[in-house]
C-alpha cells in the first residue's frame, strides 16, 4: 500500500523589509484535489481518511511504499532561488550537489538509506558547460551518499522564457518497517544534537536575492569581514549527512531527526515548522541560546536586510543544517564520537509543554548589537 506524506510545506520569503509573503503549496499529488474543495491544512487530514490514503507519521516530504517486510522511501527535489541566482553568475558546479542533498536528507531523516537518484534538466538552450558541471555535481553528491546516480535526463525546450532552466530530481531509499525513526518514541528529558550547516543551503532564497539586489553588491565582492566572497559564502553546497547520519543511527540511541530545510525553530502552525512537527503532542524543544556558531553570512543577511532576530529564526538554518534526537543515555556518547572528526552541539533538550522555547525568553542570537538596539 501506499503511503503519502501529506504535510503542505512552504516555499518562504520573509522580510516585511521587501514585502514578500509566505505562501503555502500542497503536495503535487493533491493539488487538484485541495483547489476543487477549497481545502485548507486544517480541512486535509479529514480528507486524506475520507480517501483512505495514509499518513506515513514521518513529518518530512518523504513517501512511503510498502514491499514486503520492508519501506522504499522516496523525496522530490526541485531547484529553486538558488539554482537561478548560480546559473546568472556562471557558478555550475555546486548546483548538482544541492540537487542531491534535498532529497538524500529528506530520505535519511526516516532511517532510510538512499539507493538511487533520477534527475531531469530542462533548458531553452542547452550550454554544453552548464549541463556537464551539472551532471558532475550530481555524481559527486550521489557519492557523498552512496547512491547509485542512475540517470541525467536533458530537455531543450523553446518556449521557456530565456536565461531559465529547470532542474529536479527525486531519490529512493529502503529500510525494513523496523527500523524506522518517526519519533514517536520522544520523551522529555531527550537530548538535542545539532550538526553544522554549510551555510544557507538551500532555503530562503527568494529573500537573498532581494538582498543582494538592494545591496548594490555581486557575488564577487567581499563578505564584510571574512575573507571569501559572497558568492563563495551563499551559493556554498548544501551539506550531504548521510553517511554521517546512518552511522550514528547504527549505533542506537537516536529517536527522531528533523532536516532543517530553513527556519530552524519556528513554530506557527505544523505545517511549516521542523523541530516542533517531529514531537509527540505535549512536548517542546527547550533550545540552548548561543549553544552553536552562526556563520557570518547570516550576520551579513541580518544587516544588510534589517531584518528581526526572529525573522531570521524564521526564515534560515542559522548554521544547523540536521538535528538528532537522542536518549540522554547515548548523547554524550554520540557527541564524542561525533566531535573526533567533525562537529557537533547539543543545543536543546526536550520538555513537557509544546512547541519551541529558548533558555532566554527574548530570542537573541547575539550576531548584529545595531539591529537590537
């Protein structure tokens, strides 16, 4: 039997800098569905029984297929703001990259071990530059998480509008019904494990772009402050956690894990937020302040667009990029062996209530004093 993930995820622009609002898109498979009815998210649930199509309780854009004693998890991918602002600076080689993390994350999150990748590129007029650092960056990205790249798909196709292109795919896992992490399994007390992002990732660039633009600066200039450009700090790779995750998975003690796809802990509604979606109902995540570093191209985001503390908590990473839930039991364990090679925080445990609260009751991220003033 089937099963769909049926959570209506957002595509977010947030600044009431630049005026942009937040929309909300279903699940393609529904879509037809939800404008004929009428349907908002509070009226989906009912439905979804009404046509006797299941919830997987894995609170991603991941789907479920049942084969036997076992689950083929699949998530879409489809490039975005980024992939366009790269492309307009000549920057090829690390769309492929981002391409495969959206999807290979999302398929971790579950427990779920990707094992193949299916990609279409379509195009007005085909670079033949674009499209082989494209396909390199597929290749590299399926190898980061040991998936087979099974198929490049290239289209030309004449009517697009010109400079624009399109670029998704769609990668399946497996796992055995045993083994998936869901998080029903959560209780106060749980640690919270944060890993690093690359930087943005993939996620809010609509209002990157509108920043930059006002700006007056390219990708090119400096990143006040560091030494790197701009174009090397935003337009950086979506980080792969695969390999990384699984391992840790096989260890035990990990409970649930959210892939943080912009807006790392908000709480509006559950439909758009990522840590508050994976607890069971009566828990919140108490989040440690200043528990982790920020990269500095969000303190460049901040002040360049004036844009709230809670705005930027709404709308980006902020420097985590995947989040673990563990027993209290196995989380100095898996920080140690974590931090042997690479880097991790705990940045929160969880506690009775529901939502998201930090341990200051003003969210401060302590990045930009000018703007708090």
């Amino acid at each position: 039997m089937a099963t769909a993930n049926l959570q209506l995820y957002r595509c977010t622009a947030a600044s009431p800098v630049y005026g942009l609002k937040r929309r909300s898109f279903c699940v393609p498979k529904l879509l037809p569905l939800c404008k004929e009815r009428s349907i908002t998210s509070k009226k989906l649930l009912p439905l979804c029984k009404e046509r006797n199509i299941t919830c997987s309780g894995i609170w991603g854009v991941e789907g479920l297929y049942t084969l036997g004693d076992a689950y083929f998890v699949s998530a879409p991918a489809c490039e975005g703001t980024k992939f366009k602002l790269a492309v307009q600076n000549g920057i090829y080689d690390t769309i492929g990259r981002d391409l495969v993390a959206i999807s290979v994350n999302g398929i971790v999150t579950s427990g779920a071990k990707p094992i193949f990748f299916h990609d279409f590129f379509a195009t007005k007029h085909l670079k033949l530059d674009l499209a082989d650092k494209v396909t390199q960056g597929i290749k590299y990205g399926c190898q980061q998480s040991d998936c087979h790249h099974l198929e490049f798909q290239m289209r030309e196709i004449p009517n697009l509008c010109d400079g624009d292109c399109d670029l998704c795919g769609i990668a399946v896992g497996i796992m055995k019904k045993d083994s998936v992490i869901d998080g029903k399994s959560i209780n106060a007390g749980d640690v919270l494990i944060g890993l690093p992002s690359n930087g943005v990732h993939s996620y809010g660039f609509s209002l990157v772009t509108s920043i930059l633009n006002e700006s007056g600066l390219s990708l090119k200039d400096q990143l006040p402050g560091e030494s790197i450009t701009l174009g090397e700090a935003l337009i950086a790779p979506t980080a792969i956690y695969v390999k990384q995750v699984l391992d840790i998975i096989s260890k035990g003690g990990v409970k649930g894990i959210a892939h943080i796809t912009g807006g790392l802990f908000t709480h509006n509604d559950i439909f758009n937020d990522n840590i508050p979606r994976l607890l069971p109902k009566g828990l919140e995540a108490l989040i440690y302040e200043g528990s982790w570093t920020i990269p500095p191209v969000f303190k460049w985001i901040q002040e360049a667009g004036r844009i709230q503390d809670a705005e930027m908590m709404q709308t980006f990473d902020m420097g985590i990029g995947m989040v673990l839930v563990v027993s209290p039991e196995a989380a100095d364990r898996i920080l140690g062996e974590i931090q042997k090679t690479s880097i991790a925080y705990r940045i929160g445990e969880v506690v009775k209530d529901d939502g998201v609260r930090w341990s200051s009751e003003d969210i401060n991220i302590s990045m930009s004093p000018s703007i708090q003033e």
